[in-house]
C-alpha cells in the first residue's frame, strides 16, 4: 500500500504490528528515449509488488534526485547535493518520530548515493534505527543476469527499458560506449552521450527484462525479511 | 503532459514554442478521513486538466511539504521550512536553465506558503523569469461557492473531499470547529482536532465539488493565460 | 517596560513572577512616504502601549525583515528567509533558557510570515512553549474599522499613516491600485508601485488612526491575556 | 539622520550625492548593573554624533549580537554565530545593491568580530565596495584615556558607564577581576563573573566618560574622513 | 612538491607554465592495527611520487573525512557530510582563482565519494575546470593484483599495509569477514567489526605491496596526463 | 604523539588515563618568502614539542584556514568563515564522543579566531568539556620578547622565520609597513603588501627565535598544566 492510499488513521493502525517502511528515491533526468521518470519508475515498480506480497508501507517517491551532470538535457531537474540529504533526512526524522524504526531506501539513481552518508550520521542519533540501502541495479542478481545474457548494463540502455518506462520507440540495435575522462560537466556530458544512453543495446526481450525486474524483486523481499 | 510521459526530446521540442512549466506543491499530511496525500492530489488533478486543454508540461508533483504542526499524527511527513525552500529552488534553477521562464505554482498545502519569499529572491536573480501562485483553497472563486451554499472551507472537511481524495468512508453530518488559540504544537494539534478535520460538514454533494473544481480550474487557466 | 531599560538583575527578578515576553517584527523597507522603519514603529507602538498596562517585557525590536521585493526602493535592507527565520529561532532559544515560556510575537511586516513555520518547527522541541503571532493589519479589528470607514487597507496607504510614522508631508486624495499579477521582482514592484503605495487614500483623519491603534492594542491585550 | 526619520524618497536623493553608511552592531546582553542594549546604546550614541556632524546617514542598529557566554544571565539574546553573520552580509548585500559603497561598522560587542572575515569574503565579491571597521573600547584612544586616569577598561565596569547606559544605581568603589582561565561556558561564566562586571572600577567621573566619548567620536570622524 | 615547500612566489611561476593540482582527500579513522591517518598516507604517498615524476603541485591533506560508521572507535574524527562538501568546494574555489584548471583527487577513504557530486556542480559553475577523481582501492589495477594473488581487498586489511601506515605488530593469520547487513550505526560496526579490520589476511609480502603501490602510482600518472 | 602514529587501540589505552587533545588550526597562505604552511607548521612544531614532555595527544592539523583577505596571492587555500567552524565543531563532536575532554586549540592563524565563538556555543552543549584556545603570536610573552629586541611582531617578517618555516632566501634588512585603511579585499591587499609581509625586519638571529620558541613552548605547557 502506498501512503496515498491510506488516511492517518490506518497508518496508526499499521503501526500496532509493523514499523517498516520502503522509501523510494528516484530522480527527474534524461534516460535517453526513455521516461525522465525512470528513475522513480523502476523502484517505486518494485516497492510496489514488494508491498503486495509483505502488506508493507510505501512512502510517497521523492521525484527528484542529484542530477547536476545531465543539466544540459532539458526535463532534467536536479536537487544540490544538499537539498536531497536534508530532504531524506526530514523524512526519516518524521517516520521515526510516528515510530517507524526500519527503513529500506529503494534507490533508482546512481547519484542519489551520498545520501547514505547522511543516513549513517542519523543512525548515531536515532536509536534502534535500522536503514537497508538497496539499489536494484547494483545488485548482484543484475550482474548475474548480464552475464548469463552477455549484456552490459548501463545508464539508459535495455537495462532500465522496461515497458513502464517507455515513451518512446526504442532504436534497434547497439550504441558504442563513448570514451569518458575524468568529471564531465552538463555540456561535456550531452557532448559525450548524444542521446544519454551510456550505450550497448537500446533494448532486448522482454522475457529477460521480466526475469532482471523478479530478480530484483526478491532481493528486495530478502532484504526486507533481514531488516530485523 | 507529465514528465514521466515524456523524455528529453520532447522537453527540448516543447521548449521551441513555449516556455511554460506548471510545477505541483503538496504535502504528505493528515487529512482526517481523507488520504495522506490530498494535497498532491488536488492540485495535481488541476494541472493535469490544465495540462490537457493548454499542453502546458506539468512536473513531477513535489510530495512533501512543511508540516510541522501535524507531526503527531501517523503518516505525516513533513520537510523543515529550510529543506522546502532549497527544494523549490532547485526545481526552478533547474528549469531555467533549460529555458523554461514561466512558472505556475499549483500549491496544495498552506504551510508551503513561506516558499513564496524564495521565489521572489529568486525573481532578482534570474532576468525574464515570471512566476505565479495559485492556492487554489483561498481562490476568490472558492470564496465565492462557499458563500453561495453556506459552507465554511476548511482543512479536511468538505472542502478537500473529492472522490479522488476519498480513502475510507465519511462521517455523515457536521464538526464543531475546536477553539485554537497560538500556534499549536504537533501534540497540541492532535489533542485540539481528534479526526484532524477543522470541521464544518464533511462532505458535501459531488455536484458542488464538480462546480468547485471547475472554477479552480478556470482560475488555473486564466492565470497561466496572463503570464505573459 | 524594554529591556533596554533594564539591566539581567531586573530580568531575573521579572522571570519569578512571570514568563512572558513580547517579540517585535520589523522591516526596513519601503512604505512610499511613510518612515522606512514603518514596520518596526507601528507594531513597537502596540508593544510599548500593552507592556504600559501588563508590565509585560518587549525585547529588542528585530529592525530587518523579509523584504526581497522592494530591494529596488532605496534603503529597504533586506534579509534572506534563511536569515530571519534563523535570528527568530536564535531568539526565541535565548529566551527559553531564561525560563521565559510564552511568547507575543508583533509582527508589523507580511513577509515576515515564513517565520511562524520555524516557530511551529520550535514548538515541537521546546518543552512548555507557548506562541502566539499577531500581525495587526490583517486584524478582524481593521477589517471592521475599515468596512466602517469604507477604507481599503493597503501597504503604505492611510492604514500605516500613524503620525509616528509619518516622515513627509503626505499627498491628498486618493491613488489606483496598479494591477498587479504573479510574483514581481523588485525592479517590476517599483515600476509597477510608483510611490511605494498600494493605493487608495494616502491619510485619514487622526481619529480613525486612534481608533484602529486602540482596536489593535485591544486585540494585543486579549491575545497576552490569552496566552495561558 | 537615522533611516527611521526618512522614507525612500530621501535615500534615494542621498544617494545622488553620498555613498557612505553606517551600521551599528550591538548585542543584548548583561552588562552588570547596566543596561542589556549598552552595546547598541554606545556605538548608537557615537553615530548619531557622527551623522549630526557629517549628514552620513545611519541604518537601524543590528539589535542582537553573539553572545553565548552570558547565556545563564537572564535577557541575554544571542545569535548563534552563522546567523549574526549572515544577517551582516544581507546588510551589505541590500545596501550595496542601492548605491551604498562605502560602509562604516559601529560595532559595540566584542562577540562580533567574526563578522569581519564574512565581509572580507564579501569585499572579494562587490566591487568597488569599501569596508572600515571601529570597536571604539579597542581603540587607541580609549587607551590613552585609561592610561592617563589608571584605569582597566573592561566589560560592564566604568569604560561603559555612560550616563545613556545607567538604567539602575552603580556600586561605589572597585571589583576585584576574577581569574578566568580558558573559554567558560555560560555557567562558569556566570559563577566567575557573578554580578557581570569584569572587575575595575563601577564608575567614573561624568567628564573623563565625556573626554571618552569625544575621542571616540573623533576616530570615527576620522574613519569616516578616510573612508574613500 | 608539496605546497608546504614552497612561497606564494613560487606557486606564482608554477602557474606560468601549469595549471595542475593533485588534493589529497584522506580521513582520521580507524584502521585495525595501522595508523589512524592511513586514509591520508596512502594517497599522499602516491602524490608525492606522482608529484616527484611530473613536477605537479600538490596541496596539504584534508586530514579529516567522512566516517559517521566508525565513530565508536577512539581516534575517529569525522566531519559532517555537509561540512565536507563545503571544505572540497572551498579548495577548488581558491585554486581555481588563482589559475589552477585541472584537479586530480587522489581520495584515500571511501566515505568521501559524496564530494564528487559536488565537484559536478561546480564543473557547471567555473569555466574550463577539469576534473578527475581516483580512488585507488577500488581501481582496475588493484583489482588485478587482488585476483592474480588470489586476496580480497577490503578495508583496513593487506590492501592498506603498506610499511608506511603501519604503527603496530599486525596479527599473523586470516580474519573471517563479518556478516554485515543493512547501514550499522557506529555502535553496530564497532560490535561488528571488533579490531576494525574488514577481514581477510592482515598483511601479505611486501613484493606485493610494492607491486600495488607501483600499480596505482601508474595509473595516477596515466589520469594526469589524461587531464587535458 | 600525534594520532598518525597510533591506531584506535592505542587512543583506547589513552583515554583510560587522560582527557586532553591537542588540536591545531593552521591556514594555508601566503607568508612572504616563508612557507605557505607557516601557520600550520608553528604551532605543529610547538604541539610536537608539548607532547614530547607530556604525553598529551595531538590531532591531524586542520591545514586550511580562513584568508579571504591573501586570495590574490597564488597558493593561498581559503575557507569559508562558515566551512571553517562547522569543521572544528565537527572535530570537538568527535572527539568528546570518544571520552575527550579537555581541548587546546594551538592556533596558528589570526583569521581562524572567529572558531571561538562556535567553540563557546559548543561549551554550552557539552556537559564538562574545557577548553583553551592559544595564538602563540599574540601572547604576552611575544610582546615581552619584541619588546626586549625592540622588535615589531607581524605577518611574515621575523616572528615568523623559524628555521623550519623557511623555503627560500630571505631579504636583508627591513620593510616599512605600508599603510593600510578599512578591510581591504584581496586585490588590495596584494597591492598593498606586495611580498606579502606586513613589514620590519624579514629575520633575526636564531637565538632570539630560539627564545621565542622556548617562551611560547612554555606558555603551552602552562595552559595544558592549568586545563583541569
């Protein structure tokens, strides 16, 4: 269940047997052909089947995320640095003052990950806080997959062309990887990555993109049962 | 259109003839009966008409304000006064930078109202940007439907009760509004208003809701018409 | 009594019989002929008047508000919302460790609002804290003295004319509102604003400038009485 | 000429002719058996004397100051040390943006000078701008003048008993200085200063406090002279 | 050359004819049985061997990082998140001001990768800067040797022995990794963690270590001469 | 011994039997002909020589100060007055988590003072901590020992040409102060101070900063004696 479900009263409900809650952090940024949302799409996917199985709570996704590089890409709009570790930090500190105690960060973007620092300082201050960190497509269950399929995962390639995150038709075929040195500043990097995929193919069947989404979705299970 | 049905190209194609951005204020709040989220989904349910008639971009909601007040009801998620402000900016240097100017505001949540003195610090610093604010709750047009059925808005009654905010079954008939004198603490505020409503009846007949959503977006369009 | 009257000896033997204190919120900002420090004197004049018959203590008035749009009027200093919301915060704790609980904040400036936020965020953190804020021109008692006098209340007009206010001779007659929309940037307010004055009558006769200051000092009396 | 006694029209005429201004620092805090505002009410007093004699007009003083040590002494109001210089750069910032050039700082608090490294950040970003800054009880002079008599200036003792500053009778004779070793929290520094005065003499005769003033208000005639 | 070496003069030719900086980001944390300062050590070892073979200035350490997890370890002085941040920003500022464009950032301590979002924004904001990051534990090099000796690196383990961070006997032998889930806060890791070290063999031959250090001192050279 | 040579094991043993950290601030800026490090490596060379007598542990220098002021002159690292203090509250935090207690601040830099006012706002949150703060140059027994030579103490002349601050010749003979009025921003400061010394003689016979080194050693261990 989704918080926008729910009144106060059933939170108050929920929160007599269970203080868990899936907060999804996404980010507004150029995916290629893909949805500016993807990175909201792909986690808040998995919190949600996640919820259906285990009853759950989700909290509603922080749309935006650290996008500084991609500002050259119109529709990319990108919280600073410190505007995205306050803003997760006010959501755990009101969570936790309602007496939730264990969070699992489902995080769709790569540059939302300063935020655990800020996490680990709150877990100093909060006691009996436990905070997992889950980003799907670090996981080890992605990188078994690509194997198995000889794909390389990458930003806005088939890695993240799910059919919710599509908008678009997707170009056939395979993009070389361009040459990065170094930090890339937001025109540096539209110069580099043309249409912002990182390159590999623009897609691939959507049995193996079915099969990376229920890989990625027990691992979210498992790390919501060790979350004790 | 949202963002999330769009991906860079079209933001860049949508920027060549218009430079319009409806950007969505809410909060994640209790609401007594009604969802957590009502003020996301009120405001965003104008844009999206807005949207629809205009093809003005609309994006991602902003799903949590400043809520201090309501912290010690389950659910509430509130973001400090600080992190609200630098968010908003953000999402307009942001856009800005792209080459969006005009912005329309569709707040949801009265306590975001403080976001506003950002703005105009921001209208020093940014030349040719132009930036409007809609509440739609204190419209003159809603000032006006109250009068002519004799209702009093206000926060979680009637006012805010459209089927689309409607999470559990309402209360027939009418609260007395509590007496509150200063500025309440959260405890207070749950002590003072019990169900959360302010009070006033709790619901009312669709057909006025359907005339209340009309003139707010009237309003809507009559001022993403003037900004100019 | 102020406190710069007054030396700690006397503050300490005040906080044995009394926990009260008055805040006044100021601005230095335009007020089209009026004295830049408009919105300082009028809510000082309240201040001074209500500590006259309770003996309740005024600190220090806060010279400096929120005033970004009037930034191209000469001699309006302005600070940030970050600013001001962090020197009332820095007060407002100074005072709590006294032992001071119940606090009138006399707000004379409507920009000065986003501070009730911080104060709301405040009221959760200090124990037996209580606040009120009054900002007198959006009063019940001047809407009523205005709907009497068939007088609009507007920034700079008649409403602030207090002969305590006054710095120049000021115009006869009556100025038009300019129409206004959306969010100005300080060099739009000036184009836009002229003189400084919102409009309607620049001044009325000194009897209605006695009764609305004795309905506001009323007010002020009721809401310190009120402070239980 | 003070702000307060003029309206925009006469800054804005000023301007034309004078781009200095003076801005008095001060601080709330006990100063033994005087006044809390004695460190506004000096450097005040001196810019007053200064402004009748060359016309440089004179902001409203900066009421609060930094002060964490005198927090056990009741009416002490402190600014915590990032918000005292912020509220300094909006200052300058407000006043620059008007034509200010030339900015004289009154300071009356020793706990301010971390403000001068916040406006030699700010002279690297305004150009043109010119900053001078006078502690009156540092000066030169004021040491030559306790030289002359064998008296110790210090905090609260005769080097600040101006007859504006008295709000209460003074002791007679002399305290002894109490050994301070380290930096004293706001409980030891109340235990070791017991009544505030750092120890010396209570007060002097009216003409040696006039000779002070006169030097005083020479040095910042002075500094004003060679602010160019 | 270290900068401690040199005048301003000398930075001055420097300029002249480079505009290269190599910062040492390091951390005072616990490392098992070796220094305190081995995240600082090492990455300064390898600028001054990079600095002794391509004549590039290289800045003093950031003596401090990071290290909320490791806090209930003696000796651990860790800045805030946000503190860091600003302190990387701040260097680059001043270097970039004097003429310095290409920055490499040899950072010793995994917790410091948060600095790099902020090194994008500010790629955004300062022309012509370039900007590269190595951090050496994680390099291809490192891996390399790790796999063909058949050693998992990790933290405080062989990886970071080298004979110049070494204060203490190191225990002969192997340590069995922990079991680690979820963020541990500084209690958890220290319960976790016991003598600090991550597991593994606590120290190899010293072949090996030289062959590392050989490794990664290439690749720092290949990343300058990179940056162009 | 400093914290580089010892592991966390080592600064357990420690704290069983003392409290006491010696923390050094430094600055990395100009200094004429002298080391750009100089403000560093003076009061390093006197905690050396404190804790060599007394066991007493000292910090990793904090290599970066705040110098707005030198920013013309190339190799001058500034922080921000903000960044400066957030660092050493997080120093203090830190280490008083551990079990320290009693702090010296060896300060090297005259632009650092303004960390004492953040230091005695941390003394009010931080039951039983002591702390002392020494800026060797401005101690009495400086002024004793320039008084005795007949000698000017300032910014890069004599006082600060111990042999292990000096990296290159230094001039014969003597410099006349120039005259300087007002804050002066880096531009002027550089025009004004030309090699960058404040004035007088550039060195002198090693025997007398021999006994300035010894004098000030003293006071050290007399202020670490008296911290109790």
């Amino acid at each position: 269940m989704r918080l926008d479900e729910l009144n106060w009263m059933d939170v108050e409900k929920y929160l007599q047997g269970n203080d868990k809650l899936i907060i999804v952090l996404g980010a507004c940024e150029q995916h290629g052909y893909l949805s500016l949302l993807t990175d909201v799409k792909i986690p808040l996917a998995l919190a949600d089947a996640a919820s259906q199985q285990t009853g759950i709570l989700v909290a509603p996704p922080v749309n935006y995320g650290i996008s500084p590089y991609f500002l050259s890409y119109p529709g990319t709009l990108s919280l600073r640095l410190s505007t995205f570790i306050d803003l997760v930090e006010d959501l755990v500190r009101s969570a936790y003052r309602h007496g939730f105690r264990r969070f699992l960060f489902l995080n769709g973007h790569g540059g939302n990950d300063p935020a655990r620092q800020r996490l680990y300082e709150l877990s100093n201050q909060l006691p009996g806080i436990r905070q997992a960190w889950y980003s799907w497509w670090v996981s080890h269950s992605v990188e078994l997959i690509a194997q198995k399929y000889e794909l390389k995962p990458s930003h806005a390639n088939w890695l993240e062309a799910f059919n919710f995150t599509q908008v678009a038709e997707l170009p056939a075929g395979e993009k070389t990887p361009p040459p990065v040195r170094g930090l890339l500043n937001a025109e540096e990097a539209r110069a580099a990555y043309g249409d912002g995929s990182f390159g590999g193919y623009y897609q691939v069947n959507k049995s193996i993109m079915d099969e990376l989404f229920a890989a990625c979705l027990a691992d979210v299970l498992q790390v919501l049962g060790e979350l004790a």
